[in-house]
C-alpha cells in the first residue's frame, strides 16, 4: 500500500498539475487572441447571460482593475456592449454582441475539447472523485478564510 502524502506533498502536486493546466490553457485561448481574463468574461456571459461588471467578477474571481481593462478591451473588440438595466440606471450590465456571440461560441468549444483531450487521462470514475475531493478541500480552505483564521482549529475555536 502506497505511504499516505503529507499536506506539503499534495499542496506541491495540486500547485504543480494547476500550473501544468494553466499553461495549456492559457496557450489555447491565445491562439484565438484572448487573454484568460477575457476568455473568463466571454464564457461566463455566454453561458449565464447578461451580466453586471460585480456578477462577473464574483464568478471569474479578477480584480475591479483587472475586469475594467478586460471589458473595455472585449468593448473595443465589439463583443460586448454595456446597457443601463432597468432597476438601477448606474449600474451597467454586459451584453454579448452578436459578433461576440459567435467568437465564444467557436473558441469555447474548441477549447472544452482540448480540455476533454487533456483530461483524458482520468477515468470517469476518477474525475467524480476528483471533483468531490478538490470541492471539498476548496470548500473548507474557503470556510477558514470567511472565519478570518488560519486552520480548522481556530475556526472551531471561534
């Protein structure tokens, strides 16, 4: 039977298969001109719809200075537009262009292939495991980070 990894061992293989991953990704989607931030922002309004600047930003996790650069780029690109929504004139939310639309659509599935071709490698079976596992472990990493505290421990504590 195996030896059971360290928290440091399995903390090196998930940064090392993340940064291996991310490479592959990042290089997939810039063959079509897009950076990750942009990729993320065209994804996310293709798949969930209009969104506002904060919705978008809570789901593709970037930074206000970040997303501000990434929207007036895919603006200047003609793949969105903004539109005042109805409750608040303030806030703004984004819209697919018609252009844009068809951009996503193309690039995204060719990139969910490359990614069913990378991850290949797992059975099906490995890949629920895996997902549980790393929603689990992500989950609580989350729940001490909400708590304001460094380990489980202190957030029992608390």
């Amino acid at each position: 039977m195996p030896k059971t990894p360290t928290s440091g061992q399995l903390w090196v293989v998930l940064a090392r298969c993340h940064k291996s991953l991310s490479v592959l990704v990042e290089r997939s989607i810039a063959r079509d001109g897009l950076c990750l931030s942009d990729f993320m922002i065209l994804e996310a309004l293709l798949h969930k719809g209009p969104l506002t600047i904060t919705e978008i930003q809570g789901k593709v996790l970037l930074a206000s200075g970040s997303m501000t650069a990434a929207v007036d780029r895919l603006e200047n690109r003609q793949f969105i537009v903004r539109k005042a929504t109805g409750e608040d004139r303030r806030a703004r939310q984004l819209h697919l262009t018609e252009e844009g639309r068809k951009f996503i659509t193309t690039v995204f599935e060719a990139h969910y292939k490359e990614l069913e071709n990378w991850l290949s490698v797992l059975t099906a079976e490995e890949k629920r495991q895996a997902y549980a596992l790393l929603k689990k472990l992500g989950l609580s990493a989350a729940a001490v980070h909400q708590a304001g505290t460094n380990s489980l421990e202190e957030k029992r504590q608390a």
